[in-house]
C-alpha cells in the first residue's frame, strides 16, 4: 500500500511539474460539483461525484483519462470504521408499464429489460451476491463476505417480481431477498405460497415486511398491534418455509424507536430501511440502510446510483 502511494505521490507531482509548463490541466472534484471542460485540448474527462461524500482529483489529455483520484475510489476503499460496504439494491416491481399508470408506479417499476441489463453488468464487473442473514452474519464476523458484494431486495412481495426477477436472477447465479408480506399472499398482484416456496427452492431468501403492510409510525397502531402483527407474520413465513432470517424490512422505511424495541423483542435483528446508504454498521442494524433503483432508469444512471460516478460524454 505505501509503495502504491508512493507512486501515486511521484506520478502526481510529476504531472503537476508539467502542468505548470501548461501541458496538463488540473481540477479537484468535491461533493455534487460538475467538472466542465477546460477548453482547448487538455480538460476534463466526464468524471463527476454523485453523493458529495468524498472529493478527487481528475487528469486529461483530451478526451483521455490519465490520472484518476475520484469519489468512487475512496468510497468503496476507505470504508469507515465499524463498517461493511455493501450496497443493498431495492426494487419494487419488475414488469413493463403501460402508459396509463402514474409517476409512482413509473418510478417504482423497472422493466425485465432493464433489470437484465443491470444484472449483466454486475455479472461483468465482478459484484457477487449476498444474503441479508449473510450480511448479518458478517457483521457478527461469522461468515466472510465474497469480494464486491451486493444484495438485492425485493420490497411488498409483487407477482411480477416472483414471475420476472428470480429467473432472471437464477440465470445470473445470482440470490435475492424478498421482503413479502403473507397478509397479502394470493390477492390481485400480489405472490403466492406457491411462488414464494418456489422461490426459495432456487436459493432465494425471504424476510418480513409485517403480515399486512402497516405504518409502524402511525397512532393507529398501538404496540400491542405491532407485536401481534410482526408475530403473525414470522409465524406464517416459518410454518410455510421453515425458519426464516429474523430480518425485517420497515414498510414506506417508516419506524420510530418503539416500533425497533418491539421488534427486537419479538427477535428481529435486523431492519432495513429506505434511507440512502451502502454501508452497513454492526451498532445500527435495526437502521440499515439501502440504495434504491428508480424505473425508467438507464444502465448508466445505475452505474452512478451503485458507484458514486458517473461517466458522461464530451463530444
């Protein structure tokens, strides 16, 4: 690693030599900032941190990256401490939408295309999927994440997701983690039993999302609901699918500090939530955070959602 600085230090100052003599031109990178060309033929590349989390620095000849210090190499290489990075994807549907339905559903609607496009590249780059109990386990330091992990979830338990996403993923070798909701099994649009021990069969996990789908948050719901709902709702999941990961995904990522406390005693030990974030802390659990997929998205805004950078053309 020292040797590596090193170089970086060397190489760095001898380009900064020559940028003094006007043959290359410099500019840091810091927080949501776009970095425009220069002008003439040395400028920038079309690197741009999307987070805000971390600056860099960026060096071209024309259209040429040669120098790259960017968001993206800090985030993933400079985990903080405590912490593991692994970016968990949320989803919602995975179909086609036609064009009668709302901004809500566009925005949470990826179509089979698309998700097969961002499942390719993964595959390409070397992410490897992991397991939400995995991920906990791994914070507990009893199992070893693989390199470059990533997982995804599947949020309210939609048919479209059973019926597009796992073979897609299967495909892929990849597993993901469904957040369902029994309370809702066999309804219009929804999963069924069938589908969800199907799933499983192929290697799929499956977590809570409460047995019917509440605000956790809202005044309605006194703690002695909360209880007996997320009880339900284990209880079904186990009886159909054996023991499941005592894992709970919070539904509209709404919960308040009593609604974590009655979910730690019924025995979850994990929470997830809708909050931005890739990594995952072993004293915030109950909190973890994920990174959501819009529909209608491209590959590239993936890319930028997944790594902090974006690549963009200057013609």
């Amino acid at each position: 690693m020292a040797y590596r600085q090193k170089k970086w230090t060397i190489f760095i100052i001898a380009l900064l030599v020559l940028g003094a003599f006007g043959v290359f031109h410099f500019r840091p990178v810091h927080g949501n900032a776009l970095v425009r060309p220069f002008g003439g033929l040395f400028g920038f590349h079309g690197v741009v941190s999307a987070d805000g989390e971390y600056g860099g620095t960026i060096v071209t000849i024309g259209n040429k990256l040669v120098a790259e210090r960017t968001a993206q190499t800090k985030s993933v290489t400079q985990v903080p401490s405590g912490s593991l990075h692994v970016p968990i994807l949320m989803y919602h549907h995975i179909a086609d939408v036609g064009l009668e339905v709302d901004r809500l559903q566009k925005d949470l609607t990826v179509s089979p295309e698309v998700f097969q496009t961002e499942l390719d590249w993964l595959s390409q780059n070397g992410y490897h999927s992991v397991t939400l109990e995995q991920v906990y386990l791994a914070t507990q330091k009893q199992f070893e994440l693989p390199a470059k992990p990533i997982v995804f979830t599947f949020d309210d338990g939609y048919l479209d997701v059973f019926i597009n996403a796992v073979p897609l993923l299967a495909k892929h070798h990849f597993v993901g983690s469904f957040a369902v909701v029994p309370g809702f099994f066999g309804q219009s649009g929804y999963t069924t039993w069938e589908l969800v021990e199907q799933a499983k069969s192929q290697g799929m996990e499956m977590v809570s999302h409460t047995e019917t789908h509440f605000d956790g948050t809202s005044k309605k719901f006194d703690s002695e609901f909360i209880r007996q709902n997320l009880e339900q709702s284990l209880s079904e999941l186990d009886s159909h699918l054996g023991h499941v990961p005592r894992i709970l995904v919070y539904p509209y990522g709404h919960f308040s500090n009593e609604y974590i406390n009655i979910a730690k005693q019924v025995g979850f030990v994990m929470g997830l939530t809708t909050a931005y974030g890739q990594f995952i802390r072993s004293d915030s659990l109950m909190t973890t955070p994920r990174v959501r997929v819009h529909g209608a998205g491209t590959l590239d805004k993936f890319i930028e959602t997944l790594t902090g950078i974006k690549q963009f053309n200057t013609k």
